[in-house]
C-alpha cells in the first residue's frame, strides 16, 4: 500500500477538513446558548412589588401617627395656648399685639409641628405609591428586558467563537463498530464522513456488498483529495482486483465451501463443507499449484469424465485427474459434490479469465481500495463473490504490515457468522478498525450485536426496532397513571312547625273532726267538738307552638394525580422506526446505563461555521473566556467585572441525547 495523502491545502474547500484523524461517525450538535451564563437578575415580581409598597406604606403611616401622638398633638396644642396666653397677657397691659411673644412660641412649637407635616406628607405619598404598582410593574419590566437582551447579546458576542459541531467519535479503546438499519442514502453519507476520518491515519479496505455501489460518493472524495484509490467492480473486475491471488489453496477452498452450503442444516452443511473443502485440495495439489477458477473449473470437469481444451489442462494433468486422482468407488460418493462445485467455479472462471483474452494481471491494493458487487439481480454468485471477499479482507489485514488498514464492510447480512466472527477476531488481535454496516437486525446481524460498539439507524421493521429497543436497554421513571377530577354539591331546605295546647284543673276537698283545747275531761263526752271543712281548686292552661326552618347548601371539589414507577424503554421503538436518513443513534455503555448520543452523519456539515473536528468538551471541565471588566450594555445595569464563568456552573446539566434533538431539528 501507498503512504498517506498530503493534506489537501485549498482552504477555499471546506470539504478537505473531512480527512481529520479520528473515527467518526459524524457531528454531535450543543447550541452555544447552552453555555451562556443567565442573566442573574430576577424579572420583577408584581406581587412582590405590592406587597413591598403595601409594607413602606404601612410603615410611613405608625411613623405618622406616632410622631403626630407625641409630637404633633402637643406641639399644636401648646402653640395654641401660648397664642392665647400672649394676647391675654397683651389685652391686660393694654400694650400692642405681642410679636415677640408669638414668634419665641413659634420656635419653641414650630420643629415639632414641621415634623409631623412632613411625616404625614411621606404617608400620603407611599399610599399614592401604593396604588399605582401595576403601573411601575409595568415599567420595571420593560427596562428588565432591555437589560436581558442586552445580556444575553453581550454573551453571545463572547461565545462567538466556541464551536457548535463536535466530532462524534468511538469510545476509547474500541476499534469495532456496528451500525445496524438505515437507508442507502444514510450508509453513503455515514461511508463518506467515516471512511475519510479513517483514510487521514491509515489505509482502508472497503466492501461494498449492496449492489448499488453506495460507495462511490466516499470514492470521488478521496480522489479529488489525492488520496491512491482502486475501485473494482465485481465479478467483472476479480481476476484484475487480486482477490483471488491473494488467496491460498486452503482459504479459496473453505471460502467456496461456505458460500456453496450457506443457509443450510448446521450438522448437514459441516459434513458437505468438508467433503467439499478436500475435494477442492486434492484438485490444487493435481495442477501443481497453478490454479485459477478455469483452471480449477476444468479440473472438476475432468474428474466428472468430460473432456477438456488441451490449452486449459494438460495431458498429464487431464489424465491424473480423471483416472488415478479419484477411485471409481470413491468418485460415486462425490459426484453430486462435484457438480456442485463446478456449477460455481465456472460462473467465477467466466469473469476472470474471459474466452480469447489473457488473464488481467492482479493489482496490489491501494491506499483505498474499494471491492462493490454490481447492480444486479440477488445470486449464488453474489454469495460466492461476499465469502472470497471477506477472505481475502481476513488475509490483508493478517499480512499487513504498520500502517493495518482498517476494514469496512456495506451490507454485511450478506456474509456468514463465521466468517464475519473470524475477521472481527483478527482485526481484533492487531487493533484494526471494522466497521460493519447491516440493513436489518436479524440472523446474521443479530448474532454480531453486542460485539462491538452499537449504532441504530433507521429500522423500519417492527420487530427490529424492537430488538434495538431491548439491545439499548429499559429504565426506571415516574408516570402519571390516573387521574380524577370530582364535581358535586347538595342543597337541602328544612321547614318544621308545631303546635300544642295543655289544660289541667285540680279539685282538693277535705275536712277535720276532734276536741277543743288540750285536754279531754272524763264524762264530758262531745263538749266543745271543734269541725272545719276545706275546699280548693286550681285550673292551669298552657300552650306552645314553634316554627324552625332550616337549610343548606354545599359544593365540592377535588382534583387527584397519582403516579407509579415503571420500567420502560429508554428508547421507544418508534423512535428507531422515525429516525431521519442521516440520523444514527450512538449506544455506549457507562456505569449507570446506556448513554445515548444523537449524531448527524451528514458530511455537509463539515462546510458550516463553529465545526470541530475533536469532540464538543465537558462544559463542567471547560473554562470558556471570561466577560471584561466593562459594564454591560443596556440602561440601567451595574457594573460588572471578574474572572471567566465555568461552564458547569452556569445552568442545569443536560444529556447528550435530549439536548441534542430538542435543540437541532436535524437528528430528530
């Protein structure tokens, strides 16, 4: 491979600042407003403001009334009575009126009446003030906002030059990258910003298994930046692209092996693969070593009793094969092997070695090399082309020397898991960046999630939006679950009356018989008998009656919310099913859970003001430039001077993921 590009010195191009090292995977958005200190005075409080002017009043009026109590009162009434004294005092001498006796009463009463008028003046004027606080609000807000806006300018004058568009780069230490979802038009604008923060720091291996060539775009980039590029279309193009020359005769056998059983029974497809893969190496060790996709074509032939072009094979070789290589017991066993093996090799021998042409000799890679199936129908032989590329990737980048390149692949869910497991190993073991593009989350890409460092694009599937869901993982959070707004009143008239009537009469009737006096003689029976009857009567009438009435009436009202604790997703799968073309959704993993960053792949924006090709920094572990000691624009504000503001003190902290999407409609 070639040495890395110059840098490409046409400022006028704001494209050229895509070859910055770095994995990226495109810009993170934070609108500098966010690191702008806010205005530290607060708006005016109307009800602060009256009960301010309701409390000066009050106040001014006790001071009234206690200057006037001790002061005014006395003052007053003494002056009047030196006034009253004087002109006695004048009618009795019969002098003139007494000037100098008024004016030495004046002074002695004067402070204190002067006192208590102006107390009573300052009452009056704070109960004024009182009544015209809407008034004064009113005005107090108005010259706030000015001197906010005046703020909020001056801050953005000094936030200027702080960028806006950070890179979005890999975690440190991981050198894998799985992208999952997404449409063609997104993975040609995630190819191009990627693939050149790669090609500023070492070579790249590009497959492009698509068919639609979405390559091309990152491909004219690095050309008109003077970056070695080679770009070979397949199958057209193999035998010139050196994928086969790089190949052993153990690798093209396991790589044509595993393309012709994939997709079948596991234990099945392992027996068919190694009877195939020996097969195949008894055919390389029959033509000597020289072997190519005609030549190993012709071969299987051979051994199925066909004849051949004596340009193709020799006498010899024809003659090993198809009589002494394989028994006739054993070339039973593998005939149907056979067939299947010739029906691939000679769709590959028809396109790297062309009737009536020479071979195209192999070309080494380029600093950027680019293997792009053609726009075709979906084929055997497209399997075939995947598995030998992704050999031939495993063998460059085992036999690489300082700088690896690193590996892209577009369109992995066309290559096996094995396959893909075996060149993430290696690139693995030698720090090789790879990145793997899959267009859905299922078999294969499902199998290779969680391997690397996950990214979602677009997955319009549901049940992929699903699995992306799950994959990002679920979170505790509060919701309202009920609420209850309850309206009712009652009403309720009592009238009671009664009335009664009582009538007793009471008759007492009694008498009393016996002997007068305190003695009773012997033989003077019935002298002096004393007799006396009583008669009364009594007669009582009562009556009561009462009327009460009685009512009520009653309203009520109640408004309840109440809320549970659940465990959701932290990512809706609807959200992965809306996300635009050049939106990707980047997973890592921290201490406390899934972080989740909005990146925008587009590489247009390279072209914008205030981009950075490093990551946005730690607003908490920034010191940005402080304010001068001038005084701030607008009317009315206080000077104010000091050092620079920090970053993390200036406002409530906010994620990488919410903050991004509300503040730049793009990612949404």
């Amino acid at each position: 491979m070639s040495m890395p590009p110059a840098p490409v010195a046409d400022a006028a191009d704001r494209r050229a600042s895509l070859f910055t090292p770095g994995p990226r995977l495109g810009w993170v958005f934070r609108d500098r407003r966010q690191l702008a200190a806010p205005f530290p005075e607060p708006r005016p409080d109307l009800e602060a403001m009256r009960a301010a002017a309701a409390q000066q009043a009050e106040s001014a009026e006790k001071a009234y009334r206690k200057i006037r109590k001790f002061l005014g009162i006395p003052s007053t009434l003494l002056f009047v009575v030196l006034l009253l004294a004087n002109g006695c005092a004048a009618n009795i001498s019969g002098s003139g009126p007494p000037v100098v006796s008024d004016l030495i009463a004046l002074l002695i009463c004067g402070p204190g009446m002067t006192l208590t008028f102006l107390r009573w003046r300052k009452a009056r004027q704070a109960a004024a003030a009182a009544g015209r606080v809407a008034d004064e609000h009113q005005r107090a807000v108005r010259a706030w906002q000015q001197r906010e806006e005046a703020w909020q300018q001056a801050e953005l004058s000094r936030l200027d030059q702080v960028d806006e568009w950070g890179s979005a780069q890999l975690p440190g230490g991981t050198q894998r990258a799985d992208v999952f979802g997404g449409s063609l038009r997104g993975w040609q604008a995630l190819l191009t910003t990627h693939g050149t923060s790669l090609l500023a720091s070492q070579p790249v291996l590009t497959v492009d298994l698509t068919g639609e060539v979405v390559s091309q775009e990152l491909t004219d980039t690095a050309r008109a930046a003077g970056v070695p590029a080679a770009v070979w279309l397949l199958p057209a193009q193999l035998g010139a692209s050196g994928v086969l020359s790089g190949l052993s005769a153990a690798q093209f056998a396991d790589a044509l092996a595993e393309a012709v059983h994939s997709g079948g029974p596991a234990g099945a497809a392992r027996a068919e693969r190694a009877v195939d893969t020996r097969v195949l190496e008894q055919l390389h060790g029959a033509l000597g070593g020289n072997v190519t996709p005609g030549r190993l074509a012709a071969a299987v032939r051979a051994a199925l009793g066909h004849a051949e072009r004596p340009a193709v094979l020799s006498p010899a070789e024809q003659a090993l094969i198809s009589s002494e290589l394989f028994p006739p017991e054993h070339r039973r066993q593998i005939e149907p092997n056979l067939v299947r093996i010739e029906a691939f090799l000679t769709a590959l021998a028809q396109h790297t070695e062309p009737p009536g042409q020479p071979p195209a000799a192999p070309e080494p890679p380029a600093y950027y090399t680019c293997l792009a199936l053609e726009p075709a129908a979906r084929s055997a032989r497209a399997e075939v082309l995947a598995a030998l590329a992704v050999q031939w990737l495993t063998v460059q980048v085992t036999s690489s020397n300082d700088p690896a390149p690193a590996v892209i692949i577009v369109g992995a869910d066309e290559i096996s898991r094995p396959h893909l497991e075996r060149l993430a190993g290696a690139c693995e073991r030698r720090g090789v960046p790879l990145t793997l593009l899959f267009r859905h989350l299922r078999d294969t890409g499902l199998g290779m999630l969680g391997g690397g460092t996950a990214a979602f694009m677009r997955l319009g599937h549901h049940a992929e939006a699903e699995q992306a869901a799950a994959y990002i993982g679920r979170q505790h959070r509060f919701v309202i679950s009920n609420v209850t707004a309850t309206l009712g009143g009652s009403d309720t008239h009592t009238l009671t009356e009664t009335e009664g009537q009582t009538t007793t009469d009471t008759i007492h009737v009694g008498g009393h018989a016996g002997w007068p006096g305190g003695s009773q003689r012997p033989g003077l029976r019935n002298a002096g008998r004393d007799e006396s009857r009583r008669h009364s009567r009594s007669r009582s009438v009562a009556r009561n009656w009462s009327t009460a009435r009685s009512w009520a009436e009653s309203t009520n009202w109640s408004n309840a919310a109440a809320s549970k604790r659940v465990y959701e997703y932290a990512v809706e799968p609807a959200v992965l099913q809306n996300l635009p073309d050049q939106a990707l959704l980047l997973v890592t993993r921290g201490s406390g859970g899934p972080v989740l960053t909005s990146v925008e792949c587009d590489p247009a924006i390279v072209t914008l003001p205030r981009v950075s090709s490093a990551p946005l920094p730690d607003p908490a572990d920034v010191r940005l430039p402080g304010r001068g000691t001038g005084p701030l624009p607008g009317p009315g504000r206080p000077e104010l001077s000091g050092p620079g503001v920090t970053l993390g003190q200036t406002g409530p902290d906010r994620t990488a993921l919410g903050q991004t999407a509300g503040d730049h409609g793009a990612p949404r």
